[in-house]
C-alpha cells in the first residue's frame, strides 16, 4: 500500500518537473529579489554620517475598505502588526498574530499577512496542506531548507523562528492557515518586452517613481500594484502584477500541461488545474518568484526535505527559461 508520505514524495516530484533553471546558472536573481547574480561584487556604497533614529509618526493611516486606524509603528509591529480586514479570517492563534518575543519569533501575521496571502519575497500560506505546513517548519528546523542564494536574509529569520517554535505553536499556525481558502490576488501577467524600472527592496521589486521603462529581458519581474500600499502599509488587500517575456504563457502551458517531451505534467500530482490534491499542495495562482527560487532551490540541493531526492532526476532538463514560463502560467491560473 502506498503511504501517505510515498504519496507525497511522487506529487512533490511533479511540482518540480514543471519548471528549474540549469544548476550552473546559479541561482536566478529574478526570484530572490535581486539585480545581480549572487556572488557578484557590489558598488561600495559612499560614506555617510549616521542618522539619528526616526521620530515615531503620529499620523493615522488607513487603506481602501477598512474602517482601522493605525499608525507606523502598529502597522510594521514585528509581535503585533495591523491587521486591517479582521473580517477576512477567524480568531488568530497568538503566534500568528503576536510571535512569541521572548524567543524573538515574530508574528506570522507580519510577513506572511493575517490573510496567508504573504508577499514576493516570502510564500503564501493560505490554503496549504496541515501536513505539507508542518512538514515544511520541520525541514527548516532540521537544517534541510536553506536559500540558494545567501543574500536571502529572511530565510535565516524563518530557520530560526522555526527552531524556536514548539511543536504546538507549528500545529496551531498550520492550522490557521490550512482553513483559509486560497485566492489568488495577482492582478494579471503581462507578456511584455518592457517592463517599469524597479529598485530591489528588501527581497522585492518596487517600481520607482517617473513611469520609465527598461528592457524585461530574460527574467520575470513581480512587483505591487500599488507600493506604498504594500510596503508601506502592508495592505493585505493590495496586489501584484506579474511581467514576463512575450510567449512565456503558451509555452508554460505547454510545459505544465503536457511536459512538452521535457518532463511530467504537474497536473498527474497536483490534481485538476494545479489545486492541490490530499496532501499535496496547490500551485494555481501562487507568487512566481516563490516557486521560482523553491524550483531553484530543490534542483541546487538547498532544500533537502523528506521528498526532495526524487526531484533532481525529474527537472534535470528544464532550463531558466522553462522556469520564467512555467511560473508566469503558474501565477495567471485561477483556482
């Protein structure tokens, strides 16, 4: 009889024979939130004198559709950040909505929002299998998922809040966000040969302020809708649009669908229209840049979790320029 855990390895497995980019590429920085690949040298930043610490802003914030006030400081709160739509889920456990400060966990809620919708530069969490949740937490635990690319310093801050997390802690998190529905909130993917220039921000694009463009090239670029609505004010309601290279769609369709005579159809895994299947986790409408660098990651050997080992014989075909497309068509599904 096939166990659960088999069962899961073969599903996994298919995830990550839609899409990776060739191990001697390195990691694509496009997915991690970068402008250079990693390893390369960076501009000496010049001199400056030391600011003095900002003084607390006082101003009342709000965003579209919510009747909550907060002011900076609330909004960015690591052990209790503003939850705007409290309307939008039920009662959050404390780790979720507080972290533990004592063991300097911070807040699910902060970086993953208290919608499980989470951001570029993390992962969604909403709508994940308990198990597949917990499992995870474990692998970080466990020294078996690290980044390809060590810039990445919110995968640290994930190791560590992960080995300072109780097992109950774990539970009551996979729990909270394993009940919420997934909803994709990308506002659409544009194939295009431009794109608006960004500036990485903390492991995510920004787009900066004058509307000039610059050539895509071969990358996808996932950026807010609204910045200061995102970064700012870290509205869980605010979206992302995706830009990809002219074609990516068609042909991440193909490669998802059919394996295009590269690979396995991750539909076999991960049911009809990538919706997740037992436990095995859903993919329709999730964060490109997430599945790009996790794809990365497998293939590179960072990620070494209880299911990984089949991974590498499976994507060992798939270019970076099978990943831009399989995970532009990835993030423009409707589950």
């Amino acid at each position: 009889m096939r166990t659960k855990f088999g069962f899961l390895i073969i599903a996994l497995a298919c995830v990550f024979t839609a899409s990776i980019s060739v191990l001697a590429e390195g990691p694509p920085p496009w997915a991690y939130g970068f402008t250079t690949p990693a390893g390369a040298a960076a501009p000496a930043p010049a001199a400056a004198p030391a600011a003095a610490p900002a003084a607390p802003d006082p101003t009342p914030r709000h965003v579209p559709g919510s009747d909550k006030e907060f002011v900076r400081q609330q909004i960015a709160n690591q052990y209790g950040p503003a939850d705007w739509f409290p309307g939008d889920h039920g009662p959050m456990p404390d780790i979720v909505a507080h972290g533990r400060q004592q063991a300097m966990i911070a807040a699910c809620s902060l970086c993953h929002y208290p919608n499980g919708k989470g951001r570029p530069e993390n992962a969604g969490v909403s709508g994940l299998p308990i198990s597949y949740f917990i499992q995870t937490m474990h692998d970080f635990r466990d020294g078996l998922r690290k980044s390809g690319d060590p810039r990445k310093a919110n995968t640290n801050r994930m190791i560590s809040f992960a080995k300072n997390m109780t097992d109950d802690e774990i539970k009551a998190a996979a729990e909270y966000f394993g009940a919420m529905k997934w909803t994709p909130w990308m506002t659409k993917v544009v194939e295009s040969d431009t794109v608006p220039k960004t500036r990485a921000n903390g492991g995510m694009f920004l787009t900066l302020e004058g509307n000039e463009k610059e050539p895509l090239g071969q990358r996808l670029i996932e950026t807010p809708v609204n910045a200061e609505e995102t970064e700012v004010l870290r509205n869980d309601h605010s979206g992302f649009i995706v830009y990809a290279p002219k074609g990516s769609l068609k042909r991440g369709e193909a490669l998802v669908k059919t394996g295009a005579g590269r690979t396995t159809a991750c539909g076999l895994c991960h049911g009809e229209d990538l919706r997740g299947l037992g436990p095995v986790p859903g993919l329709a409408g999730r964060s490109p840049s997430y599945i790009g660098r996790q794809l990365y990651d497998m293939q590179a050997g960072f990620r070494k979790g209880e299911w990984t080992s089949l991974m590498k014989p499976v994507v060992a075909k798939l270019t970076d320029d099978d990943l831009i497309a399989v995970t532009a068509y990835i993030a423009s599904m409707t589950p």
